[in-house]
C-alpha cells in the first residue's frame, strides 16, 4: 500500500490534472492508515497530494466519500488481485498456499498495520462505513477464501469444517501477526514474531489444522472457532437482515433441505438407466418323493423296479450354487418419464425454497422495522421524562422562590411519573422487539447484533414505480409464482410418466455360475436373454392415478390464479400505503413542528409568572403525541417499504 508521493512544484503533476483523484487516493491511503478517520486532516492529504484543500472537494464531497473510495480503488483491487492470481487448476491445498501467500504479502506493505489499526479499532464508530467496509472487503476476501476450504473438504484434502468458520479463524491468524509484527506491536521487540517465519508458520499451521486427520488439537480449535463466530458482532442494516434471515433462519434451511430430498430422488431415478448386478451363494439340502417325479427305473439284471411304486423318500440330496445375475435396461419410456418427473420435481422444490427465503426475509425485515420503532420510541420517551424533569425543576424553583404553588409541583410530579411509565413501557417493548429480531434471523439470543438504521435518520428517495412497472416486476420475480409454475409443470411431467408405463419395455439379463452336490464337483451354469415386457390390463390402476394428477393440475392453476391476484393486490396496495405514508409523515412532522413552539412559548409564559403549569402540561402531551405519531409515521413508511419489496420479491435486495 506504499505509494510515492509526488512534489508540491513537480511540473508533471501540473500537467496531468486527469491523475489528481489517483494521487489524492494514495495521499488519503496513507494519512489514513497514519492516524485514523477521526485524526485524519484533509489539509494533510492535501499536501501530500500536491493540490489545495478545496481541490479535494472537487473531487470528493466529504472525508468519509474519500475514505470509500479509498476502500473501492486501493484496497479492493488487492481482493481482486487475489482471486485472479490463484489457479483452479490447482489442488485446494496449493490454492490455500496461494492464497495466504498473496495475503500476507498484501499486508505486510508498509500502510497496512495502521490501516488494519484503524478497521479494528475506530471503525466501529463510523456504522455506515463499517457496513460498507465488511461488504467491499471483508465478505468478500471470506468467500474467496471459503471456497478454497469448501473444495478442499469435497476433495477430500481438507476435513469437514465449517468453511466460514474456517476462513474467519484464519484471517484473524494473519491479521493479528500483522499486528504482533508491526512498529507499533504491543510487545518488546525481542518477543515480537520473526517477519521471514510468520508466513511458513502460518500455513504450517492451517494445514495442519484442515487435514482429515482428527486430533485434540483440530477439536479445540473447531470448539474455539465456533465460540468465536457465534459471539462475533452482527451488524445489520434492513437489508442485511432481510439476507441473513434468508439465508439461516430455520424455515428457508428445511426448505433447501427439502431440495436436496428432491435431487436425490432424482438420482434414484436415474437408477433405472443402470446395470442391476447381484450375486447369490446357496448351499441346499431336500429330499424328494419319487412318485411326484414319476422315477420308476428297472434294476437291468432283476427287472424290478428300484423305486417304490407307491413313493419313496429319495436324498436328502445337498447342492451348492454360486450365482451372479446382472440385468440392463434397454428401452424403458416409463422410466425415462420418470426421470424427467423427479426433475421437474426437483426444480420446483428449488423455487419453493426461494420462496421461503423471500418469506423469511420479509418477516425478518418487518420485524427489523418494529426494531427501529421501538428505539425510536423509547428514545422519544427518554426526551418526554427529561423535559417532564425539567418541567418539575421549574415548578419547585418557582414554589420555592414564592411565585408558584404547590398545585404547579404536583401537577408536575404526575406528568414525571405518567412519562416514567412510559419510558417502562417502551423499554419493555425495544427489549421484545430483540428478542423477535433474533428469531425472525435464526440467531442464538446471546448473538450480539448492532442496529445500523435509525427511524430518525434520512427516509429513503426512492423514485416510486408506477403500478403497471410494480405489478411486471412481481409477476417476473416474485419466487412462489415460480414455484406454483414449477409445481403444475412436475404435475404434468407425472402424468406423462403414467401414460409411458402403457408402453413395452425392454431389458437384457445374464445368470452365470457354477453349481454342484459337492465344492468339488462345480460346473458352470448360465441363463440368459432378452425380456419384453408389455402391460396389458392393471385394473385400471393407472387411469385413476392419471384422473388424480390431473385434478392436482386443475387445483394448482387454480391457486397459480389466485396468487397472481393476491401479488397484483399486494403491490397496488403497498403503493398506495408508500404514497399515504409519505404524506401522512409530513403532516406529523408539521404537526410536531407546532408542537415544539407551542411547547416552547407556554415554557416561556409559565417562567414568567404568567400562567401556571397546566398549559405546558397540556402543551407537553401535545408534544408527546406528537413524537408518537411522527415514530408511527416513519414507521409505517419503512413497513410500506418493506410491503412494497416483498410484493415484488424483491426483499433480499434491499439496502
């Protein structure tokens, strides 16, 4: 991440303005990684960069804008880098060499310690580029490195680990030795780590940690990589949360595992195209009855007949046989139409599971909303029984000083503990709301998740679309029309499977082995042929199961109809929620505007000895409401948002 910087007179940089963002960028880089966000100056980045304060600005709005860019354009491409510079001709385990190789030599540039300081140790104070940050560098750098481990554990070079798990445990390998190795280290230099060594020992390390082998050492650190990624900090925006509650709450997971069933059956059917080998060892011993057998041989030399011409019991006759049968279908259009069914099958599993995700993210996202109305809430309570406090300081100040009364002191006492009750309340309610919050995302409640939305933030300016625009989109996206689409097409495909079991089949076998009433006496043996097999009559059997899919067809177009009803309802409906939210949230935020003056004016009149406290009593429920309503406004504006995204299918997609 070192980069040379340019002289304030160079003449070059005079003549090359189309180079100041790069040069400003690098300049930013290292300023940054010097001393942080917050200690970061723009006349500091400025000189470095040869150019004026104000020509920053020109390009870059604002020091947090720079510090995005600089994540986009200097830090990124060395993700970038990674993933191209690693062959997926190689093995995974040469690829995790790689890997590491590239990373530590990204890091150990002479900016990274002070950048990898401040990601730690100020990032957290700035939610917005934090969110930004782990979604430019750190997600990706993970699924890079996931993938490697992920192929690795189906090659079989790796053991079977989490590979998210694993990614985190070893990124943090790397970056705390960044740390341990740096100038700043938190240790003597005779204890710090030997630079030359740390990559060996590093990738020594993992691998030896990611073999198949199972050890203590492979169990404590599974059992500390997983204590570590449960305890990791959630930071969630109502996008991110929409995401992460399609991706691991319980519903969309047993959906997904209901696809995996599906592909599996289509396997089985694949069987059918398959030799079918088994073999067979019998070791027998039976009598028999001559006269069932009509044995009637004359002795040549009497003439008598060697059997009882009544019957007579003949063995017990012992044989052995050793058989190996194999059978291979040639022409099967049942089982052909059965594949295609399980396919069809299998595909609309797929878009069932996709529509569970849309679900939960939609519950997810909602209930990420109730979040911020809750924090919104409690926050307007907190400022109710501040001003109530104050109020009550006024009264006891004026009944003190002889120009109040007891009544205005009273008065304010109960206004302090009606808001008091409230501020209960609205604790109570921010705490439930959590709790849901966890899960809605499938969390463990000792999770920690930090919110990085606010209600009292800036709404959204989204351009809203017409309802033609919206209903398109919906029909186009929305994941449980596919799967009604999926489900009647592997409805039709059965039935096509039971008219193709009319038709013959036909299939080759082979019986060979030898056989004998003695081990020592074995002759080979063989049967085998061609079998045509036609269906002539089973009862009706497949009339009455082609009748019942084709009911099942009827029944599902059915609801195909009805949910492309509820889809186009549910987007106009949304819209026109969208539309009276925004509108409503300006009357409340005028509304509260008024409020605040009112409040304000009876303050002043009550100070003044002019009128007792019953107006700004009166003035501060008024305010009260006020908040109430402007939170329920914002609120429903965010839930109309959210309407909106779902009736299009679109929740994942949010910001």
């Amino acid at each position: 991440m070192t980069v040379t910087q340019p002289h304030v007179n160079d003449p070059r940089w005079r003549r090359l303005p189309e180079e100041r963002p790069q040069q400003i960028l690098d300049a930013a880089l290292s300023v940054f990684a010097e001393h942080g966000i917050a200690e970061a100056r723009l006349e500091e980045i400025a000189a470095r960069a040869g150019v004026s304060k104000g020509t920053i600005y020109l390009y870059f709005p604002s020091k947090e804008e720079l510090f995005r860019e600089v994540v986009r354009q200097r830090v990124g491409p060395l993700i970038e880098n990674a993933d191209k510079s690693i062959s997926s001709e190689l093995s995974a385990v040469e690829q995790l060499k790689s890997y590491l190789k590239h990373q530590w030599e990204c890091l150990g540039l002479a900016d990274s310690e002070g950048w990898l300081r401040l990601v730690l140790f100020e990032l957290h104070k700035y939610p917005d580029l934090a969110q930004f940050h782990y979604d430019e560098i750190v997600t990706r750098s993970n699924k890079i490195l996931s993938d490697i481990i992920g192929r690795g554990i189906s090659t079989g070079e790796f053991r079977d680990v989490d590979p998210q798990t694993a990614a985190k445990m070893i990124k943090a390998l790397i970056l705390m030795h960044v740390i341990w190795t740096g100038a700043r280290a938190p240790a003597p230099v005779a204890h710090r780590p030997e630079v030359k060594n740390v990559l060996r020992n590093v990738t020594d390390f993992v691998l030896h940690a990611l073999r198949p082998a199972a050890t203590a050492l492979l169990i404590v650190f599974a059992l500390f990589a997983r204590q570590a990624s449960a305890q990791e900090p959630v930071v969630l925006t109502l996008g991110g949360a929409a995401r992460l509650a399609a991706d691991k709450s319980a519903a969309p997971e047993a959906a997904r595992l209901r696809t995996a069933q599906a592909e599996a059956r289509v396997r089985q059917s694949k069987a059918a195209f398959l030799p079918n080998l088994h073999g067979d060892a019998t070791e027998s011993e039976r009598t028999f009855n001559s006269a069932s057998f009509g044995l009637n041989f004359a002795d040549p030399l009497t003439g008598k007949s060697l059997f009882d011409p009544n019957g007579q019991d003949v063995g017990p006759v012992k044989t052995f046989d050793f058989r190996a049968t194999i059978t291979q279908s040639i022409y099967d259009p049942a089982s052909f139409a059965r594949l295609k069914a399980a396919r069809a099958s299998s595909a609309s599993f797929s878009d069932e599971a996709a529509a569970q995700s849309q679900m939960a993210a939609g519950t997810a996202a909602a209930v990420y909303v109730r979040v911020l109305k809750a924090d919104a809430q409690l926050a307007a309570r907190i400022a109710d029984s501040t001003l109530a406090e104050e109020l009550l300081g006024i009264a006891r100040d004026q009944l003190t000083a002889g120009v109040g009364i007891a009544l205005d002191v009273t008065r304010a006492q109960a206004q302090l503990a009606a808001n008091r009750a409230q501020l209960i309340a609205a604790r109570n309610e921010r705490n439930r709301a959590r709790l849901e919050l966890h899960r809605a995302l499938g969390l463990p409640l000792t999770a920690p998740i930090t919110i990085a939305d606010s209600l009292t933030g800036p709404l959204a300016n989204d351009v809203l679309p017409t309802a033609l625009d919206a209903t398109s989109k919906a029909m186009h996206s929305r994941a449980d029309l596919r799967a009604a689409d999926g489900q009647i097409a592997a409805a039709q495909r059965q039935v096509e499977s039971i008219k193709s079991e009319r038709l013959p089949s036909l299939a080759a076998f082979l019986d060979d082995g030898p056989t004998s009433k003695s081990l020592g006496h074995l002759m080979p043996t063989y049967d085998w042929g061609i079998r045509v097999t036609v269906p002539i009559f089973d009862g009706f059997r497949r009339e009455g199961r082609m009748q019942e899919q084709q009911a099942a067809i009827q029944e599902l177009g059915v609801r195909k109809r009805d949910l492309t009803d509820q889809a186009a309802i549910d987007v106009s409906g949304a819209l026109l929620d969208l539309n009276s939210a925004r509108e409503e949230l300006a009357a409340t935020e005028e509304h509260l505007r008024l409020s605040e003056q009112e409040l304000a004016q009876s303050r002043d009149r009550f100070r003044s000895g002019v009128t007792g406290n019953a107006e700004v009593v009166t003035a501060s429920l008024n305010l009260n409401a006020a908040r109430t309503q402007v939170v329920d406004a914002r609120a429903a504006f965010q839930s109309a948002r959210v309407a909106l995204a779902r009736a299009q299918g679109i929740v994942t997609e949010l910001p």
